[in-house]
C-alpha cells in the first residue's frame, strides 16, 4: 500500500458512530476509508463487550430513531440473539404490546463485528485495521490530512472531509480545538463473558459504585471511587483496577463452583465517558424543552420511559474547523446529556448524520442545514419529535 493516500471522506474509529457515519457516507456515492486502531469493528459494543443495543423507542410504544440505528440493532441480531429479544417490534406486534416492551436488544458482540464488516466491504468502505491516527495536519479551518502509524510504516490520508468517531474526540483534540474531560469520573467497570452449568451470560460487572480498589502488583490500596476520562493516568488506573477487581471475583466464583468459566473479557476499556468535543452551542439535557432548530435525529432517553430528545447539528460540529464532524460518544453535551447520547442508538444517530455532514462538505465545501436534514430524512431518518407524534 502507498504511504500517500487520498479520500473523499476519512472516518476515524471504527465503533458503531464510526460503522455508521461510514456507511452514510458511502451510501451517497463518495470514497471513504474508515480508520481502525484495532481488529475489529464495534469499538466498545464489541471489544468492550457492551452488548445490549439500547432503546429506540420512547418506552410508551412509539419508535423514535430509525435509518441506521435501526438498520444496525436488526444487524446486530441477524445471527441469533441471547436476551431481551424485541418480538413485537420485530413481528408486527400491536402498539399496546410495542408500549409495553422496548425495541432494545442484546446481541452476540463476534457476530455483530463481522456483519458491520461484510456491510461495509459491500458498500466500497475500505477498512484499515491496525492503524493508529497520531497527527493531523491543519491549515487555518481545515484539516488536510490525518496520519496513522501501521505496522509497516507511517501513512498520510488526504481528504476532503473527516469524521471524528475516536469516542474521544482525538481529531479535534490534536487539532487544538476545544475538548473537555469527563470530570464526574467513571465508576469501575468490566463486563464479561462466563459459563455456568453449561449456560452463556453476560456479568454487567460495574454497574454499582465501590470506593477501594487495590493494585495487584504492588499491592497498593487504591482509594479512588471514581476514574477521570480522557486522563492517561486515570486510564491506566482504571483498567489496572477492573482487571484485579475482575480476577478476584473470578477466583471467588470458581472456588464456589466448579461449573463456573470466564469466556471473555474486554478488550477495551470500559470508561462511559472519556473527552469529548467542547465549546458553544452543545446538546444539553432540557426535558422541558426538547426541540432545537437544528435537529437532525431523535434519541431517546434509555433510562426513563417518555422522555425523547432532538439531537442539534452543532453539538456535532465546531465552527473553527469547517470540515471535521464528530459522531458518538465524543460529540458536544454537559454531562446528563452525554449519558444519553452515549447509547449505542443515539451513536448511531449522531454517526449517520456526520457521514451525511462529511459528504455534503466533501462536495459542496460547506454545510447548509435544510440540505443536511434533507438528506437524512431520505435516508429514512425522523428528525422531530412532533412527527414522531403526528
Ligand atoms: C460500562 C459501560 C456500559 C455501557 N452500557 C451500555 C448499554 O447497556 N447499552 C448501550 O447502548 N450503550 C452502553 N454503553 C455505551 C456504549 O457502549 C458506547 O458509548 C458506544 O458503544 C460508543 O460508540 P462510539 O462509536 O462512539 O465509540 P467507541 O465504541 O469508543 O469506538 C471508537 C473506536 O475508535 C477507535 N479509535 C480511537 N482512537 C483511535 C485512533 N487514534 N486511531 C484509530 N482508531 C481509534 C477505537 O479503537 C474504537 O474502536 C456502555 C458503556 C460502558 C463503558
């Protein structure tokens, strides 16, 4: 391969945001390559073992997000899936059945990272696995180019537009635009895979606050009830502890029972919330106001049933950088907001609409926003809550 390469559309991360905002972008006709650090697609749904496809309905019997969150939850399922399955939604079910179950689902994390690659592959995505974006090259409003490290040597990716789907926001951050920490900090978490009896279940291990971890080499106590995102110290700290943690719960289990085997771990770490974009006109959690003027999908909020939200074009955008899109769980929103629009759904929303943002820009060198919502409502999208409603 040559160490110059040239795109329309660069989408960086390869997580559910980065699958989406790919395949939009695609769709329309443009040469896109999507940039991956590690093997696999999926980002944390897969290597991180996160695999419940949260809700895209409201939890009163209305579908709220479609197009490619929908596209990817049925994906997600195509090969079988292990709980929570959404049988009304799936099967015609009546509205008084579709209220009384979510359209979420979980899904089998191997099966769902080698379909989003099939779908990629077959809608002329290059895909470049093992290849780490460490600089960007920028020249007033622009980027110009990315630069990923591979195993054979530093390549340089020109194009006409990006898309930041890192999950932690590393285009605009190498870039000097305004990024912020997840200063609340993340709880400990490590989900895992086991067998007992012969059955397969997913551990949501850390979902429950502790204060006290301690560092297995040293032995050190650790006193730390919560982990700073985007802090390579916290990270470090972070993963250290769930593996001990995760270890010492394993050893416990399989005193107590002999039918007890771990079958996977993560491959990534399971921080919520890390960095992500900054600045004006973020996406914030209002639930007597939902509505922007600028929507461009709608999320729902996984927690509480009834409550929707219009996701705005500028929490995925910073105007001193004309051709850099953000997607997933790096785009701009104060912190209650960030919880929502983290979901893998709302990831996917947010994806779509970047790809669709990255494409207009790649040929028209500006975004104009009727354009922009116009061709997501072809894509099937429903960008407000009152035509969800009508
Ligand atoms: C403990 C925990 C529980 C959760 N529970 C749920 C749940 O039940 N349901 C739900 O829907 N959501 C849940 N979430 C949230 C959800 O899993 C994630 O927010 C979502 O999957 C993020 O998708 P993303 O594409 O934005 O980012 P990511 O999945 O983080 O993907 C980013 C991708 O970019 C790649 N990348 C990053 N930097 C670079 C670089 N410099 N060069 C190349 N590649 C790069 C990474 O390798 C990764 O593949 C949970 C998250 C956690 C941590």
């Amino acid at each position: 391969m040559k160490n110059r390469l040239k795109y329309d559309v660069v989408v960086v991360g390869g997580g559910v945001a980065g699958v989406a905002a790919a395949l939009a972008s695609a769709r329309k006709g443009k040469k896109v390559v999507l940039i991956e650090k590690q093997c696999i697609l999926g980002g944390l749904a897969t290597s991180g073992l996160i695999t419940i496809y949260l809700p895209i309905c409201d939890g009163k019997g209305h579908q709220v997000s479609f197009g490619i969150s929908e596209e990817l939850l049925r994906l997600s399922i195509k090969n079988g899936c292990q709980r929570k399955y959404p049988q009304p939604w799936l099967e015609g079910g009546s509205f008084e059945e579709k209220a009384e179950i979510r359209f979420e689902t979980q899904f089998n994390p191997y099966y769902f990272a080698l379909e989003m690659e099939e779908l990629l592959k077959t809608n002329g995505v290059d895909i470049l696995y093992d290849a780490y974006m460490f600089k960007v090259t920028r020249k007033d409003d622009i980027i110009e180019s990315i630069h990923i490290d591979t195993v054979d040597d530093i390549k340089e990716i020109k194009a006409n537009s990006f898309v930041d789907a890192t999950g932690d926001a590393k285009i605009f951050n190498l870039a000097d635009i305004k990024t912020r920490n997840y200063e609340k900090g993340n709880i400990l978490a490590n989900w895992y895979y086991y067998i007992r009896d012969g059955k397969l279940e997913l551990k949501k291990f850390g979902t429950v606050e502790k204060t006290e971890y301690i560092e297995r080499t040293t032995g050190e106590v650790i006193v730390k009830d919560r982990f700073v995102g985007g802090d390579y110290d916290s990270l470090n700290h972070f993963i250290k502890a769930a593996h001990h943690e995760s270890l010492t719960e394993f050893t416990n289990e399989i005193k107590n029972d002999s039918s007890f085997e771990v079958v996977a771990i993560p491959m990534m770490a399971n921080m919520r919330m890390t960095r992500c974009l900054d600045g004006e006109d973020k996406m914030i959690l209002n639930d007597d106001d939902p509505y922007v003027q600028d929507s461009i999908g709608v999320v729902a909020d996984w927690r509480r049933r009834g409550y929707i939200y219009e996701m705005p074009f500028s929490a995925l955008y910073d105007p001193k950088l004309k051709n850099v899109f953000a997607a997933g769980r790096c785009i701009k929103t104060d912190d209650e907001m960030w919880d929502v629009t983290r979901a893998i759904p709302a990831c996917a929303v947010s994806g779509e609409a970047a790809g669709i943002a990255a494409t207009i820009y790649a040929e028209e060198k500006e975004i104009e926003i009727t354009v922009l919502r116009d061709e997501l409502k072809k894509a099937g999208q429903i960008l407000n809550i009152r035509d969800i409603y009508e």
